[in-house]
C-alpha cells in the first residue's frame, strides 16, 4: 500500500522524529461523539497544492535545499521560476509529466536522511505562511465531524507527510521515491498521480470500510478528476479552466481560497 498514516501528535513531534510516523488512531476519546456515529465510514480526500496551500509544495523548499547544498544557482532559478508558472496557472498533464522526470533527475544521489532534516527543519516557515485559511477551516470541520481526512498529493512523501501531520491529517496518499543504501536513485516506486490517486484511494477505502458515495474530495486540477469522481461529493477549489467548466456542468460546488 502506498499511505502513511499519520500519528494524533502535533508536527513538532515529526520533526523530533524526522517524519517517524507511526501506526495508531488520530484520537483516543472513551467513547464516540454523535458526529463520529453519524460519519464513521467516510472520509474526506483533499490535494495539496493549490488546494490546501498556494503553491507547489515540492517547489515551495527549493531555497531551503540552495542554501543546504543539494542544488546550485542555476537549479534554483528554475525552481523559482516553475512556482511563478505554477501559481499563475497551474500545470496540465505535460507538465506534470515534465516536473516529474525533472524531479526524479534532480533529486538522485540525495540523501534521504539530509532531505528529511531540511523539510522538517523549515516546515514552519516555510509552509505555514501559505495555508489557505478557509481550507485548514475546511479540514478542521470534517475531522470535528468525525471523518478521516487523507492528503492526497503528487508531491513527495517526504515533503507532504509533515505536512498532514502539521494539518491534523490522519493520512497521506503521496508519490514514493525508490532509494537505496540512504540515496535516493532517481526512480519512482509510485506516483500519485491521475487514475492512480483515485486507484489507491479504492484501496483505502476497501481496507477501511469507506462509502465512497458519502466520502468527500476536493482539488483544482483537471489532473485530478479521476479522484474527484471516485466520490459522492466532488468539489473544485480555485478550479483551472478545464475543471471549471466540467464542475458547472456536472453541478459541483466551487470553492475560491486566498491568503
């Protein structure tokens, strides 16, 4: 299976651990709350990028990794350049093919344990000050009605782990790199991306119990439309063009956030 849980203690205990995640259940009340009766066997399944926070998050530690010596001058300038396209417009399914085989390139040879210590170590400012407030709202009300709340994110595990785990996410789906003897080597286990978000979101659903007719989603790519179909309650947030328009035609509700 290709998701982590996401353990019930604050983020700060993640960069103690540096993403040590952990099985076990996100609370440990006595007994269930009505909400908890009335929701127990749904989920709500969000992406991350321009859904829950304004930028790409893989993008988003490109100067921490500068000033920590994985990449140079010149790396980073198209790093910052591809967060301006990304957050004027977002990216299409050849761009996402692009990023990805970038990513994979640019990120062989790392270290993963290096990696793991810079994403922890400037979580905080780095992700933080770009939380869409109406979605952390957003999420804190599905959990407040005692649904699961999975991040499902084409972005590395190592960037969205801490992230869920910051947001009070009970799980992640994320893509997976494949490494060995602590480097990663450039290759991808599994990418979290299109139909496969939505087949591993089946999967978890399966194994947990889930009704995807009750289950919510929400995201703002077309990319993503295979997830947002798997559920009874598909919503488009700060929608691309194509996702706009299929969302007023199928009746979706459309969700504007801003910083």
């Amino acid at each position: 299976m290709q998701w982590v849980k996401v353990t019930s203690q604050s983020y700060q205990s993640v960069m103690r651990c540096q993403i040590g995640f952990q099985e076990g259940p996100l609370c440990s009340a006595a007994m269930d709350t009505a909400a908890d009766a009335r929701t127990r066997g749904t989920a709500a399944f969000f992406d991350l990028d321009k859904t829950l926070i304004s930028r790409s998050s893989t993008l988003a530690f490109v100067p921490s990794f500068y000033r920590h010596g994985l990449i140079n001058g010149m790396q980073a300038a198209r790093g910052a350049l591809a967060q301006l396209v990304f957050r004027l417009g977002g990216a299409d399914h050849r761009q996402m093919e692009r990023i990805k085989e970038q990513v994979a390139k640019l990120c062989c040879g790392w270290p993963v344990e290096r990696v793991t210590e810079i994403v922890t170590a400037h979580l905080a400012d780095t992700i933080g000050p770009i939380v869409y407030a109406e979605a952390r709202r957003l999420l804190d009300s599905h959990l407040a009605e005692g649904r699961d709340v999975i991040i499902v994110s084409t972005s590395g595990q190592e960037m969205v782990g801490p992230i869920g785990a910051m947001l009070g996410a009970s799980e992640i789906i994320a893509t997976r790199m494949r490494h060995a003897d602590g480097h990663y080597t450039g290759e991808l286990e599994f990418y979290a991306y299109g139909e496969a978000k939505a087949s591993r979101i089946r999967e978890l659903s399966q194994e947990r119990g889930y009704r995807l007719d009750d289950c919510y989603a929400y995201s703002d790519s077309v990319t993503d439309l295979p997830m947002l179909e798997t559920v009874g309650h598909p919503h488009a947030v700060n929608p691309d063009r194509q996702l706009r328009k299929i969302a007023a035609e199928r009746g979706w509700p459309v969700l504007a956030f801003a910083l």
